[in-house]
C-alpha cells in the first residue's frame, strides 16, 4: 500500500496499516470514554469535589437524582460548547490542590434560560399542586397536624407579558442586589415591566449604607435563585423525624417519640467530623436518650426508633468543622429560612411607599390545618364565585389589614379573634402559630 505525502511517497504493508487504523481506533475510543467519564458524576464527586462529599449524598435523595452534575453547572449544551465551558472550571484545580474552605453556594451555574428551562417550560399552563404536610407535636402521643397547601405554581406567557402566581417572576423581569453570596439578605429591588418602565423598592431597615447598595451590581432573578436546593437538600432534621413517622420508620405509638428525637437532635447539635467519629457521638447520644427514657415496652419499636435516628443524623451532620444543614438555606420555603420573605417581608418600598406585596394567596391558597388535639384552620365562609374586595389586593394590605377590622369582616369571615391555634379564621395555627424568618409588618415606610 502506498500513502502519498505532499512530495513524498511512504510505503506500508496491509499489517501495519491494520495496526494504524487499530491504534487511532483505540485512542478515539479511549479519547471518547475519557470525555463521557469527565462528564459523569463520579468525576466531579471523586475527583474534582471530594472536598463536600455530602453533596453527592443529598443528591441521590433529591428531586434531580437522575440529572447529572454537568447538566446543571454547564447546562446541556453541545459537546462543542461544553469543551469551551470545562476550562473556565479550572480555577477550582489550584483550591483542590492547595485546600480551601467548604464551599456553601455554587457559582458556575448558567442562566436558566439557558439551563433549567432545557426541561423546566415555565411558561406553559401548571395546575394547582395540593401538598399535605405532616408535623408531630413533643407530647406522648406524637400527636399529627396535616396542613393542606394548595401551591399556584401559576402560568406564564413571555409574548404576551402576562403570568400570575409563583411563575410571574419567571416572565417578568426582577433584579435585586445582594451582599451575601448566599443571597439570604436582598436590600434592593427592581421590577421592570414590558413597557420599559422600572419601579424600584428598598429596604429602609438595611444596614447597608446607600453607596454600598449602589455599588452592588444588580442580578437578574433565575429559577435557581429560588429553587436552590432541588439538586442538593439538605433538610432540617426535625423535618426528616416528622417524615418519619408519616412513613411508620419511627413508630408514633413509641411514647414520647417525637419528644425524644428532638432531644437527641439538640444534645448533638452541630456535630462535625469524620464519619466515625460522628457515628460514635451519634450513637452515643441516642444510647443515653433510651437509658433516661427508661425500658421500652416494644424492643422492636425502640429498635426501629434508635436505628431512623442514627441515618437522619448522619445525612444531617457534615464532616467539615463549622458546616451544618443551616449553612444552606433553602430559598424556595420560609419555614427554617427567609425563603420568599427576602422580599415579599413587608419592609420593601418603592417611592410611592407601597411594599411589595405580601399576601399569601399571590402563591398559595391559606393553608388549611388539621389537628388531632387541637381546633384547627376555620376555613374563611365566602360562598363560591365570592371574590376578594379590591383592599385584599393593595399593596399594603397586610401591613394595615389588623388595624382596619371591622363588622364588615365579618360578613365573609366569620367571628373575628386573633389567636394561634385554630377556631376563627384569625387565629390560623399555619400563619399565626409560629414567628416568620425576616418579615416585618412595623416598618417603617421612606419619608
């Protein structure tokens, strides 16, 4: 066989062109492999990310277990493209050398226009989701409340400008600035209509010196911004207790059992440390919880109690010193964190003094509860096709609602008495019961 080069003419035989095109076969093929395995998730988590190994952990128990990591932090894009994207990721090689800190937010992610909505088409007509939510109370009993959410995840149609529920910050477009990388405290808002026009709001409570919000550089909001624990959760134990005992792993005709969860929660507190150190201190713990709880009446029940125990504390401990599941807060809720109060929090103004509107129904129906031992939610008596008053809807209508009560309340509404366990409207145990992260209804408004 003869090859010609340019000028010149090589002579193979039939063998070694075979074992030509079989070696450059062989480096393709391992080339290939070699590319798919930088992309899979046992690359990042082994050998770029070992420095946070509980991420991997909590992904495999989220709703994005069958995502790999690259589909997020570079976003299915062309292979192209991705090989351009896998060197500005490089800067990260020096820290895995030369140590550095656990890292507690992510900053590769794209925008989700280019990301998240490659699956997620937010601007598609979404139903209603009904959620129940099951917490157990400290007493023998454990004793169960269900609350019913009915979530608006809303509808959006960018070409039109129109969206309504938890969607409209999709199809509008919302900057905010924010100090922290975490995002958790936001001073300053912008929302900008399809018209051009741009209505700003501000924290007046912010420590934050005016020249400091103003050097900030403004953030277009994304779905991640919101949902920034979908591939990564890490969950408040006393959550993962509650669910539990809805799935029978905790047996709640254990006397005492949620009681006693929660005990052993706080004598670990924020435990840190290897894996086998912390089992130790773990186990440790729940030995000394069952010797004060004195003998069991089932053994396979306490069994079953120290065992569920064991696993929710050590998804929910970290090995890093300093580092526990608050080091992430989730900003899609606003139980243990601001959440959606980083904003809609009753101290945001604009020049007009309206805040940003607080209500609960912009995302969700009030949330109905149910208790075991208890009055529960009395649901509002509008009869159906009965809307809202215009008031219901201003912007400041839950800063003033308490201050403008009167008989006319009544008519929808029922008895009125503030309270927080349930038997009026006013005294609904899901928004009464308990203090909210940020919000604050006595702000003052901007001279």
């Amino acid at each position: 066989m003869k090859i010609g080069i340019g000028s010149r003419t090589f002579t193979l035989s039939i063998a070694t062109a075979l074992i030509i095109l079989i070696g450059v076969g062989v480096v393709v093929a391992g080339g290939i492999a070699g590319w798919e395995y930088s992309n899979s998730d046992a690359f990042c988590a082994n050998m770029c990310h070992s420095v946070h190994p509980e991420e991997t952990r909590s992904h495999k128990t989220s709703a994005h277990a069958r995502v790999q990591c690259v589909e997020c932090h570079m976003g299915r894009v062309s292979t192209l493209k991705l090989m351009a994207l896998k060197p500005t990721h490089a800067k990260e090689l020096w820290g895995m050398i030369a140590g550095y800190e656990r890292p507690t937010f992510g900053s590769t992610l794209l925008p989700a226009r280019e990301n998240c909505e490659g699956c997620h088409w937010p601007a598609v007509v979404h139903d209603d989701t009904v959620v129940y939510k099951k917490r157990y109370a400290d007493n023998e009993a454990s004793s169960e409340s269900t609350t019913r959410l009915t979530l608006h995840t809303g509808v959006g149609v960018p070409r039109e400008g129109k969206a309504k529920g938890i969607h409209w910050h999709v199809v509008n477009e919302v900057y905010y600035k924010s100090p922290d990388p975490q995002q958790r405290e936001i001073p300053w808002v912008e929302v900008r209509g399809p018209d051009g026009k741009s209505t700003v709001y501000r924290d007046p409570t912010t420590k934050l010196a005016a020249k400091d919000i103003d050097a900030l550089k403004p953030v277009r909001m994304e779905c991640y911004n919101c949902h920034n624990a979908a591939g990564h959760p890490f969950p408040n134990p006393a959550d993962l207790v509650d669910e539990a005992l809805t799935s029978g792993r905790i047996d709640r005709s254990l006397p005492f059992a949620k009681a006693r969860a929660q005990q052993i929660i706080a004598a670990v507190g924020d435990l840190s440390g290897p894996v086998k150190e912390r089992t130790a201190k773990i186990e440790s713990a729940i030995a000394e919880n069952a010797a004060k709880a004195g003998a069991p009446a089932d053994a396979e029940r306490e069994k079953k109690f120290q065992a569920a125990m064991k696993e929710i504390l050590l998804a929910s401990t970290f090995d890093a010193k300093g580092i526990t599941w608050k080091s992430f807060p989730d900003h899609a809720a606003h139980k243990d964190d601001a959440g959606c109060f980083r904003c809609h929090n009753g101290k945001h103004f604009n020049e007009k003094g309206d805040a940003i509107r607080l209500q609960c129904t912009l995302c969700h129906d009030l949330p109905q509860v149910k208790r075991e031992d208890g009055k529960g939610t009395v649901a509002s008596t509008v009869t159906t096709g009965v809307g809202q008053p215009p008031s219901h809807n201003a912007p400041n209508f839950m800063r003033e609602h308490r201050f403008k009560l009167d008989a006319t309340c009544t008519a929808c509404h029922g008895k009125l008495e503030f309270g927080r366990d349930g038997g009026n409207f006013c005294a609904n145990p899901a928004c009464h019961g308990r203090k909210w992260p940020e919000v604050n209804l006595s702000a003052k408004k901007p001279n």
